[in-house]
C-alpha cells in the first residue's frame, strides 16, 4: 500500500517502506559516481604531467601551481552545478538528473584525453583544458548528492546507512580506478611515452565506463523516486527558495560537516601521490600503487562503518573519524615522511579514519532535509563546501610544501578543517532509521 505524507512546504513524497528499487537502479544509481571522481582522480594524479604539457617549461612550481589551480577551478562551478542539478532532481524527478550528469561527465572527460598540448596550439591549449574542467565542475555538482538520495529513498530505514554509502563508494571506486589505471599505465611505459601521449590513456578510457553508466540509468532507473507534487492550493516555490527558507541553518552545519570530506578526500587520496614523490622521493609508480592500496582500504571499510551507523547511530561514529582526524594527522604525516613503508602505514591510517567518518555521512546529509527541496538544498550545501575546501586542499598543500618549506603544512591544515567539521557533527540531531517524509 502506497504510504505518502505533506512536509511543511505542501510537497508529497513516497516514502520508502511503499517502494524499492531493482538492484541494477542501485547500481545505476551509485556507479555514476565512479565515472565522475575517476576522472577527477585520474587529473590529480597526473598533475606533474599537465603541468608540462599544458604550461610553459619555464618555472615547474608555477606550472604545477597551475595545474591544480585549474583542478580547484572546477570546483568552483560545483555550487552552480548543484543548484542547477537540485532543481532538475527535485522538479523533474532523480533520474534525469542522475542521466545528464553522466552524460556531460563522459562527453568532457574523452575531450580532455583528444586535447592538443601547449607545445602544438600554445597558451589556447590550458584554456581548452580549463573550459572542460568546469563542464565537468558543473556536472559533478549534482551527481553525488542526487545518487546519494536515490540510494536512501529507496533503502529500508534500518539499512539506510549502508545503502547510502553505495554514493560514497561509488567516488572511492572511481578514484582507486583512477588510482589504477595511473598505476598500470606507468607501469606498462617509460616516463618519456607517459608525458608525450600515455596520459591520454585513462581520459580516453573514461568512455567504457560513461557508456555503461549511461546504458544502465537509462534501461534500470525506470522506478526510481517519484517526483515531489504539490498538494492542491499549495503555494509554487523554486526549490532553492525553499531551501533557504526553511532549511538555511541545516545548510550551514552541512556545508560544515562536509569540509573534512573535501579537504581530506582530494589531500589524502589525489595531492598525497605528488607528496611522497617530493618529500619522500618515491617513484611517481610506486606513489601509485601505495594510493591504490589506501584506497581499497576505504572501500572496503567504509560501508562497514555505515552498517555500524544503523545500529548506533550516525553521530557517534562520525565523531570518531572525526576526533581521529584531529589527534592523528600529524602524526600520520610524519609517518608520510619516513620512506615507503611509513608512507603506506600513514596513508592505510588515514584510509581507516576517512571511512569512518565518511562512510555515514550520505545517510546523514539525507536525512536531514525534507523532500520537496532535499535536492537543491543537499546539492548547494555539499558542493559550497567541496568547492571551498576540496578544490583548494592540493593547491594549498602544494604552496605550503614548496613554497613555505613547511612539509607538515598540510597536516597543521587538515586539523583546522576537522576542529570545524566537529563542531558541526557535535550539533547534529540524530536520525538515523527516522522517516524521510
């Protein structure tokens, strides 16, 4: 029997218990989110190689500056993404949203790997690469946080936590692809074939797994969520106005919690492959195949700090990664600093606090907003933060280090963002297993 109730913006939604998705839906639903951090990844780690072939040879600190500067670019267009995503995910219904971004994402991803370098068409070659960075920036915008939403609507509510962490791996996943496919093209060529053409390689191949996710959203997402209506003589209000209407202060303490996710997720799993090569003088190979093993790390463990979730709740364990990340990051960086076991012991620690910090947090942004604006409110939240801290970390990181000489800089940087995330998730209203109508 189908069960629907009326929030306080005169939006009916399903609730969960009246509907489920097949599993391809939630395999749909979540791998989308692979595609978009595989490339974001794949550009991190090759940062050192753009930074030669899209800039000039003169200063090579300017060049990577740049090079990140442009992957921090691309964040900025999130927010807009995210509003833009919102509105269609909260008006037209979760799979269109979920299909456009996809699309957009695979389109701008092959183009990067056809890319003419600066040493054919000059300076237009870095505008090229920026112009589809933040297509990608704004495709990337909703495609997180809707898939997340999917996933915890379609969840029974004592399992929510696990389901939803499905978005969260989808990312991890996309980013350990990334991290492979880097590893195995560096290992399968010399450095002069990598920088010359071999790093179009993981770009190019980004079309294999748009083509599924596309294939898959658009046969298996047939049932998903239904879209928001009105109830009869309801008021009509743009999502975005109704975000910030009624769930602002929601907003604020999300966009804070998610901080720690940006800023640790694209230092400790994207900048840390250039770490280790400068400061530890590892191989840009083996720095990848360490970043590989950290990264099934977090895959694994991150779905089981979720499950943990559904039966203490999400708050405490949230907190827990979170106070890890305070007590522990410097000495896990000095750890980074003492060869290449010590830098596989430190990243292995930070994977364990990141999934358990992480592994909670899509259920946890979900539930707390309602229905008829969930999207756009979640979205604009989640990407300000990721736009202000994720962008920025590998660029801030790389002038402390460099720059500053300071090789704890990103440790000193990382603590600050995690007092902030804290003190958000010290405010949270616990709602885990709770309706989401």
């Amino acid at each position: 029997m189908s069960v629907s109730s009326l929030d306080d913006a005169g939006y009916r939604d399903t609730g969960p218990a009246a509907r489920r998705a097949a599993p391809g839906a939630l395999l749909a639903g979540a791998l989308g989110n692979a595609l978009e951090w595989y490339d974001f990844a794949a550009y991190g780690f090759l940062a050192a190689i753009f930074a030669r072939n899209f800039f000039p040879a003169s200063d090579a600190f300017v060049g990577l500056i740049a090079a990140f500067g442009i992957f921090a670019a691309s964040f900025l267009m999130r927010p807009i993404g995210g509003v833009l995503f919102g509105h269609i995910g909260d008006n037209y219904g979760r799979r269109p949203a979920l299909f456009i971004s996809a699309a957009m994402m695979t389109a701008s991803t092959v183009a990067i790997g056809l890319l003419p370098t600066y040493a054919t068409i000059g300076a237009l070659a870095p505008v090229l690469l920026l112009m589809l960075r933040l297509l990608q920036g704004l495709s990337i915008g909703g495609e997180y946080t809707t898939s997340a939403i999917f996933l915890a609507e379609n969840a029974a509510p004592g399992r929510r936590g696990l389901v939803a962490s499905f978005a969260g791996c989808g990312a991890s996943g996309g980013t350990l692809l990334g991290s492979m496919v880097g590893a195995v093209t560096a290992l399968m060529m010399s450095t002069d074939d990598l920088i010359a053409w071999g790093w179009r390689i993981p770009f190019l191949l980004g079309i294999v797994l748009g083509g599924f996710t596309l294939y898959l959203r658009n046969a298996a997402i047939e049932h998903g969520p239904p879209r928001p209506t009105r109830a009869p003589g309801a008021k009509a209000e743009l999502p975005l106005m109704a975000a910030l209407r009624s769930d602002g202060a929601d907003m604020a303490r999300a966009a804070a919690l998610n901080l720690t996710l940006g800023a640790g997720f694209y230092m400790l799993f994207v900048y840390l492959t250039t770490y280790m090569q400068q400061v530890d003088g590892l191989t840009q190979r083996l720095s990848l195949q360490i970043n590989t093993i950290s990264m099934i790390a977090v895959l694994v463990l991150a779905p089981m700090f979720a499950a943990l979730s559904d039966r203490v709740g999400r708050k405490p364990v949230i907190i827990a990664g979170l106070v890890g990340m305070v007590l522990f990051s410097w000495p896990l960086f000095r750890l980074l600093e003492s060869g290449a076991q010590g830098a596989l012991l430190g990243q292995l620690g930070f994977a364990v606090l990141t999934a358990c910090y992480a592994g909670p947090i899509p259920a946890t942004l979900v539930e707390m907003f309602r229905p008829g604006a969930r999207c756009t409110a979640l979205s604009l939240s989640y990407n300000v933060a990721l736009g202000l801290a994720g962008g920025t970390a590998p660029m801030v990181a790389v002038y402390l280090v460099n720059r500053e000489a300071f090789d704890m800089g990103p440790a000193v940087y990382l603590i600050g963002i995690s007092l902030v995330s804290l003190a958000a998730a010290l405010t949270l209203k616990e709602r885990s297993g709770a309706s989401l109508t």
